[in-house]
C-alpha cells in the first residue's frame, strides 16, 4: 500500500466490505399478525377441548350401552360411598327422565343410627334454647 | 396496526441496502455479530408492526440512530461492554484476511465516539452533518473526530503493510 492520504486511505477502507448479514426473519411474522395468531390458538384449543368432550362422553355411552339393562325400573348404580361422576353420568344415561335422575341424585338423609338408649348430641342441640 | 404494502416494500428494500453496514455500526459497538444482529432485526421488525418510517425525513440516518439507540439500551440492561469476538466483520479485498483482522483491531482500539464516526462515515456512507445530527454534535466535531480515528487506524495497518510490501 503506498503513502495514502486520507482520501485513498478511506477508499482503502471501503474495499473492507461489511459481511453480508441473514435474511430478516420477519416475512413469516408480518404475515400472520399477532391478534390473528392469538386468535388461531383460541379456536384451536377449544376444538380440542370439544373433540375430548365427545370422545369422552361417547365412550361412557358405550360402555354404559354394553351394560345388562333391566327392567323398565331405575338402575341404581352399586352403593357407593358418595356420588361420583361416573356414577351420575351412568344414572343420566339410564334414567328413564331426567327428572327422575335428578331425584335420584339429591342428597338422601341417612337414618340415625344411635342406640335406643343415648341420644344425639344433635338432637339435643337442637332442642334446646339457645338466648343469644 | 399493520403497516401499508408500500410502507413494509420500503423497509425491507431499506433492509436489503443498508442492513450489513447497519450490523457492522453494531458489531463495533457490541463485539458481538449475534447481538448485533440481533439489534439490526429488533429495529426493522419494530418499523414493520408500526409502519413507523414514513415520518422519519433522512432515513438512513434514522436508521443508524434506532440501531444506535437499540444496542446502547441493551448493554446499558446487561450493564457489560461488549467482548470482542474473533468472527470477521468484513469481506477483505483480494482475500486479505490479516488485513481484516488488523483492521478490526485497529477499530476497536479507537475510543467509542471516534469508531462510531468512522463506521458511519465510511461503511455507512452518511456525511459529517449526518454524523453530527445522529451524535449530537456539530459537523466539524464528527469531521474532526474522523481525522483523529483515520490517523489511528492508518498507524494500526501501514507497519504491516509495509513490512509485507517489503517482504515481496
């Protein structure tokens, strides 16, 4: 390189090229705007939660279906020890009404099993008069 | 709010023409490609959303400054100067990479405010009231601020270069 002034130094310089850079990554981002991509995942994911619900209930109607069905009477799922989900989809899809399934459903008041001899604190309770 | 066609072409052809010196402006203030890059691609994906370049009258300079603005906000976050990294910065002429490498080294020796003159002057192509609009100094400063970097750097490369030249 000979003596250089400043002028042929700078066009020295500009032989130094800048290193051609990656394409801008925003021809993909511009194209699907974000309201419209929050948009797709709303629809996407409630298709998926009502594919799951149809298969769900689909399969409790199959297994319910295969069931020994008896007569025209109520067919009360086995006594369990409370109610389940299960257990009132089964009597849902077995009732004859929904009405029925429904009275079948509410809570039944289980008989008191206290001795003939004690008595429940309950009762008494509920006897006596409180003054507040 | 999606900007217009006309408005996202011009960005991208702004891109296009400008992007590598805008990414060298970077590289020399961070050390680091992948965090300018990174600078370079935050600045024009932001115009994109906004559609915001139309009010900027000299654009080029426009650019230069969000650049500018971008990587100083960024190291100002991680509170940390910028390593130098051994990646190229340029495409040498004739395949002189020791001259590339001198060069870089050369540059990054020089004080901030003189590198950036330099870079913009000669890589960004922006003339000395460009310069002194996008630093906030006078014309004079930045042409004055380029002599002195100019001086440096052909200090930097010329024992070099004449050594090689005399080894021929």
């Amino acid at each position: 390189m000979p003596d250089l002034d400043d002028e042929r130094f700078e066009s020295y310089l500009k032989q130094f090229r800048p290193l051609v850079l990656d394409a801008l990554p925003a021809r993909e981002i511009r194209r699907v705007p974000r309201r419209r991509s929050a948009l797709t995942i709303w629809v996407v994911g409630g298709a998926a939660a009502a594919i799951v619900g149809v298969v769900s209930v689909r399969t409790i109607h199959h297994r319910v279906g295969t069931e020994p069905k008896h007569s025209d009477s109520i067919l009360m799922p086995a006594p369990t020890p409370g109610l389940t989900i299960r257990g009132a989809n089964a009597l849902l899809a077995t009732a004859p009404s929904y009405k029925a399934a429904m009275n079948e459903l509410a809570f039944h008041p289980q008989s008191s099993s206290v001795p003939k001899d004690k008595q429940s604190a309950l009762a008494v309770l509920g006897k006596e008069k409180i003054k507040l | 709010m999606e900007p217009a066609q006309g408005s996202t072409a011009e960005i991208e052809s702004l891109y296009r023409q400008h992007g590598a010196a805008l990414v060298l402006f970077a590289l020399t203030i961070t050390g680091e490609r992948s965090r300018a890059q990174d600078a370079v691609h935050q600045v024009f994906l932001k115009l994109l959303e906004s559609g915001d370049l139309r009010r900027a009258g000299d654009k080029k300079a426009y650019l230069f400054g969000c650049v500018r603005n971008a990587v100083l906000n960024e190291r100002k976050r991680e509170d940390r100067h910028g390593p130098l990294d051994d990646s190229a910065w340029f495409s040498p002429p004739n395949q002189d990479y020791s001259g590339e490498r001198r060069l870089r080294r050369a540059l990054a020796t020089l004080p901030d405010d003189q590198r950036e003159v330099v870079v913009l002057h000669v890589w960004g192509e922006l003339t000395f009231a460009q310069v002194g609009d996008l630093l906030g100094v006078s014309s004079n400063t930045a042409a004055s601020r380029y002599r002195y970097a100019l001086g440096k750097l052909r200090e930097a490369m010329l024992p070099r270069e004449n050594s090689c030249a005399g080894s021929r």
